[in-house]
C-alpha cells in the first residue's frame, strides 16, 4: 500500500478555503433566493434549465442528469413544483415510459422575476470580488475540474456534453 500524498500547507489553505467559500456562497445565494424570489436554488435550476432550452421542456431523465439528482428525487421534488403551477409533466410522445417536463406561463414569470435578483447576488458575492483575470483563471480551473469528474461518470464511449448548470 502506498503512502498517503497529504496536502501541504499552501495545498490544504486552498482547499480549505474553497470549502468554506463554497458552503458560505452557496449558503448566502439560497438565503438570499429564497426571501427576494421565494425559489429554492433546485427550484430556480429547473426553471433556469427550462427556460434555456427549446420548447422549455426537457425530458424529466435529462433534467435529472443536468442536475445530478436521482429521477425519483427529482420527481417528487416536480411534484411540489406542479402544485405551485411552474411546471408540468407531459407524457413523452417518443416513448410512453418517460415523462417530459414543460415551463408554465407561471414559471417563466418565476424566472424571469428572480434571475435579475440572482444574477446581482452572483455578482456582489463571487464576480465582482475578481480581476478579469481570476474570473477567466476560475472558468478554466472549475472546468477542468467538471470535465475530470463529469468524465468519470460518463460511459465509455458516451460523447462529451457540458454538464454544467447556468447560475
């Protein structure tokens, strides 16, 4: 058995450090959501997902992949969001196993209402913290890391996507 490679002290101040930026980012933007918009952050990612792609529908196994969730969660995480009327659940035409799900007026309303919000707070906590520089050094950094681990999960011979949720 080979030894641990442990973290040297400026390797373990940069991991540290993401993750408490992390949790404290992700803390703050949920927290501030959910009083401006009244959206949960899985909330406003189906949505956002929705409202990007054509027709603002995604079968429900493809929104379940973008986000990282199981189908069942994600399902019952579209049921609540039935019943406050942002989304529905439509048969899919191509095959009668799998379910589609579509924005409704109500949820692009939602969207579209919480994304100026949301796109400030981003801003104020993260962006405008950064030179040009950074903002350009973290987009390499964060993707390389998604394309390593976003690789790992994909079968073999499954084409590359860009697994990356929009703010």
């Amino acid at each position: 058995m080979t030894e641990p490679r442990w973290l040297d002290e400026r390797e373990e101040r940069a991991w540290r450090g993401y993750r408490r930026m992390r949790r404290l980012l992700d803390l703050e933007l949920a927290r501030e959501l959910a009083q401006d918009a009244g959206l949960s952050e899985p909330d406003y990612d189906v949505l956002s997902d929705l409202s990007e792609t054509p027709g603002q529908r995604l079968r429900l196994s493809e929104l379940a992949d973008r986000m990282l969730w199981s189908r069942s969660r994600l399902s019952h995480h579209l049921g609540r969001m039935q019943q406050r009327g942002l989304v529905t659940r439509e048969e899919c035409t191509d095959d009668g196993r799998g379910s589609v799900v579509a924005l409704t007026p109500a949820g692009r309303q939602a969207i579209e209402a919480a994304a100026p919000g949301h796109v400030a707070a981003v801003r104020r906590h993260l962006i405008d913290l950064l030179s040009p520089e950074e903002v350009t050094a973290l987009g390499t950094l964060t993707h390389r890391v998604v394309d390593q681990l976003a690789g790992s999960r994909r079968p073999p011979n499954a084409a590359a996507t860009d697994p990356t949720p929009e703010g």
